[in-house]
C-alpha cells in the first residue's frame, strides 16, 4: 500500500494576498507612528527639560534676591541686637533710665532719624520695663522734640532728632570746662577700651554678617555730610559689637555718648578726616584678617589722634 504524500499547499505569488499586504502596510505605518510619537516624544522632553532648566534658573534667581535681601535684613537685626543700647534697666529710677537708654540709642545713630522705633512690646521686652514706663519715656522725649508718634498701617514711633543736623550753637571750650576732669577720664577710658576690644575682635571667628556690618558702617563714616558723627559712632560700636563681649561694648557706648556732644562740637578739619578715615580702613582691615596686634595699634593711634586734637583745639 502506497502512502500517499500530504498535498502541499500552494504559496500565493507575492503581493497576490491582499491580507498580508494589509498587514504589512499597517506595520509601517505603525514604525512611522512610532516614529512620529517618538520624534514628538522627544521634542516635548526637549521642551521640558527647556522650561524646567528655564524655571529652575528663575527660581534659583529669585532665591538669590531673597537670600540677599534676607542676608541684609538679618544684618541690620543683629546689628540692633548685638550693641547694648536697649540693655535691661537696672535699679529704682525706671523712668529716668528708660529715657537715658533711648537717647543714648538716638545719639549715637543706633536709631537714626527717620527710623521707627522697635515695637513697644518688643522695646519693653529688651529693657525690661513696663509698657507703661516705656510709654512716659517715649512721651517725654516725643515732648523733648526726640521722637514723633505715627498712626496707620506704617505708623509708629519715629526719630525725629538729627544730631548734627540740629546743632545748638555749644560752644567746645565751653563744654570741655563743663565736662572738667570727666573729660580727661573719659579720654583716658577710651583708650583703654577701644584698642582692646578691636584687638579682640580680630581674635573672633566672625560670621558672614559682622563682617557685612564692619564694612557698611566703614563705608558709611567716610560721609563728609552731617551725619558724620552719628555714622563714626555706629562704626565704633560695631567694631566693639565684633569684640564679642557684652561687657565691653557697654562700656563703650557709655564713652562714646559721654564725648559724643564734644566731639559734634569741634570744627571740622578735612586734613583730620582724611587722617580718620585711613586709621578707620586699617582698623577694620586688620580685624578681617584676624591681626589683632595691627588692630590694636591702630586703635591706639585712632584714640590718640583724637585726643590731641581736642587737646589743641580746647587748650
């Protein structure tokens, strides 16, 4: 018995099944939608990745401009903090001393005119008195002429005094015999004091901010205009503010309120500022470069140079 062989099926000629030629037309159109998709897959990462380098580089800008201006407001904060002009009042006479700490803050350019007072609660917090001590304080001085009152949104207590800006006619020999022996001890305090602490403060590891604040306040007692005084102040108390030590700097802030109406009232010399502001630059310099024997000795030039000048402008 034969077996018979399987008939084989016959192959269609090529392009003769339409179904085939179906399917592969849809497998090329299904690579060029892919294609396609992939092409506008990748321009839509491309766009993507445009927008979000484009947002990230705005973000990182606008957080650049609120670190700066963050960084600024932060070192006009710890400014006011770190020199004790608004130190705890101590003993029976509140209202006495509560007014003599905001003078002292007002004279020596802590609170400049035209700047608003801290907020009551906050300022009575910081002396430790009562709010309504501080509230006498600041009407006396308001009456005085010192401050003024504010209402609305932006209102509160500003400065109105302008220190040198407001000069009372005093006459310097006047006021050096006045002063009598507190003169020559305060001069003597001073030289003393302000040599140390900026010897000091080239010893400390200063933050990015006291750093800021030296420079600022340098660059702002250079100012020949009339707040001269008040900025050569501010520059001394933030280099004893650098000093790290409380201690000293209240002290300094006592000598410098104490010669602050003598020195307002002596003749402005150029020759005597130009010889200021160069002991200024290398005071400072030398604090940020940590040398605190240069720092030192310029102080000490500084203090004395002041001295002698009161000695022959008075003698």
């Amino acid at each position: 018995m034969t077996v018979g062989r399987r008939p084989r099926g016959r192959r269609s000629p090529v392009g003769s099944d339409p179904v085939g030629v179906r399917v592969r037309q849809g497998a090329a159109e299904s690579s060029r939608v892919r294609a396609g998709g992939g092409a506008e897959s990748s321009r839509v990462r491309a766009g993507g990745a445009a927008e979000s380098s484009r947002v990230r580089a705005g973000g990182a800008a606008e957080s650049s401009r609120v670190r700066a201006g963050g960084a600024a407001e932060s070192s006009r904060v710890r400014a006011s903090s770190t020199v004790p002009v608004w130190r705890p009042v101590r003993g029976g006479n509140a209202f006495e001393i509560t007014v003599a700490r905001l003078v002292q803050a007002i004279k020596l350019g802590m609170v400049a005119q035209g700047e608003r007072l801290p907020p009551e609660r906050e300022l009575a917090e910081r002396l430790q008195v009562s709010r309504v001590t501080l509230r006498e304080a600041i009407g006396a001085l308001r009456d005085a002429g010192y401050l003024e009152s504010r209402r609305g949104r932006s209102g509160g207590t500003f400065v109105v005094y302008g220190g040198a800006q407001q000069p009372d006619g005093s006459d310097p020999a006047a006021l050096a015999r006045e002063m009598g022996e507190r003169l020559h001890d305060a001069l003597d305090f001073r030289r003393v004091l302000e040599p140390g602490a900026a010897g000091l403060a080239a010893t400390r590891t200063l933050s990015a901010g006291d750093r800021q604040q030296l420079v600022g306040t340098l660059s702002a007692a250079r100012d020949r205009g009339q707040t001269r005084r008040v900025n050569d102040s501010r520059l001394h108390l933030a280099i004893a503010a650098a000093s790290g030590c409380a201690s000293l700097a209240t002290a300094i802030a006592d000598v410098q309120l104490a010669l602050d109406r003598l020195l307002a009232a002596i003749p402005v010399i150029q020759r005597n500022l130009d010889h200021s502001d160069t002991q200024h630059d290398r005071i400072v310099d030398a604090i940020l470069h940590g040398d605190p024997v240069a720092a030192r000795t310029a102080m000490e030039e500084h203090c004395d140079a002041t001295a002698e000048l009161l000695g022959g402008l008075l003698g």
